[in-house]
C-alpha cells in the first residue's frame, strides 16, 4: 500500500460512507475504512482521530470560510449581510464532491444517536466561528449570536435543497434566500 496519496483525505471519506451505507456505522472499523480506501490505518489517523470525525471532515473549512467571509464583508454591512457573505464564501467553495455525499452523510448520521450529537456539535462550532467573526467587526455580543444561528440554519436548509434531487439552483444562491426567509420571519415573532 502506498504511504502517502495526494487525495487520501477524500479517499477515507468516500470509503467510510461506502461502509457506513453498506454495513452501519456501528460495525464499521477503521482498518475496513483504510483497506477499501487503499490506505493503511496509520494514514487514516492522520487525517482522523477516529471513524466519527470522517462525517465531520469539513467542518473546519468551513468554519474559516464563514468567518473569512463575514470578516471581508464591507465596514457598513449589517450583522446579517456580513452573514450572507460569509454563508457566499463558504457554498462557493463547495465541490461536486460535497454535492454527492452529502445525502449520505445525512442518511448515515441519522441511523446514530451518537452521530446525531456530533452533527449538533458541529453546527454549534460552526455558529461559534460566525458569531467571533461578527464580534470582531464589533457586533454586539448577542446579536452576533442571533445572527450566526440564523446563518447556521441558512446553510442547513440551504445545504439540504442544494444535495436535493433535481435541484439546479447553486448553493450560493440557496443559502442567500434561506437567510431572506429567516429574515423575515424573524420580524413575525413580535
């Protein structure tokens, strides 16, 4: 087996939803990811520290997307405008490989408490780096959470009719109109 491929990271992901599809989350064991991925475990566990965190492989790009995003936002931009820019930065780095797995993902995830947990984790780490980013422009603390949280759930639904079958809408534009929909409604809570 090779030591060390160029796209390996991307190599374990596909295989574990493979498995994690074919035969449970549960039964799954790494040194299966890394055999049907043409890896050795030790390659896998330089990527992950276990078999969880391969459904969480991007959440830390994506996490700097979003705050990259809201940081470039221009001076004048609302919380929630700089929101959209960073909910705009993020969906365009999406591949069609993101695209592809990412109804698995979600079929995987929910056959597991435990990963239903790290799934809910990851959308409160991903809030989190929003609302920092928000609080550097200067956004009071508790509007820079509200407006993560709703970037958040932009990117969920967004995210969810983007990997729909025979969506051809970009997820760009997708996650931009969630946020205009919870915007909205917002303004019905009164």
């Amino acid at each position: 087996m090779p030591r060390w491929e160029p796209d390996a990271r991307e190599r374990l992901v596909a295989a574990a939803l493979r498995l994690f599809s074919e035969q449970g989350y549960d039964t799954t064991t790494v040194a299966e990811i890394a055999e049907q991925a043409g890896l050795t475990k030790s390659t896998f566990f330089r990527y992950f520290p276990d078999k969880r965190e391969v459904l969480a492989a991007g959440q830390e790009t994506l996490s700097r997307l979003f705050a990259e995003g809201i940081s470039a936002a221009s001076a004048d931009a609302s919380p929630l405008a700089a929101v959209a820019a960073g909910l705009e930065r993020a969906a365009r780095a999406m591949t069609p490989f993101n695209r592809e797995l990412g109804l698995r993902v979600h079929a995987i995830i929910a056959t597991s408490a435990e990963l239903q947990e790290r799934d809910a984790l990851k959308q409160v780490g991903m809030a989190a780096a929003m609302a920092d980013a928000l609080r550097s422009r200067g956004v009071p603390d508790l509007v820079a959470i509200l407006a993560a949280e709703l970037g958040v759930l932009a990117f969920k639904e967004g995210f969810a009719a983007w990997v729909a079958t025979n969506n051809q809408q970009e997820l760009s534009e997708l996650v931009l109109a969630a946020l205009d929909r919870l915007r909205a409604t917002v303004t019905e809570l009164d």
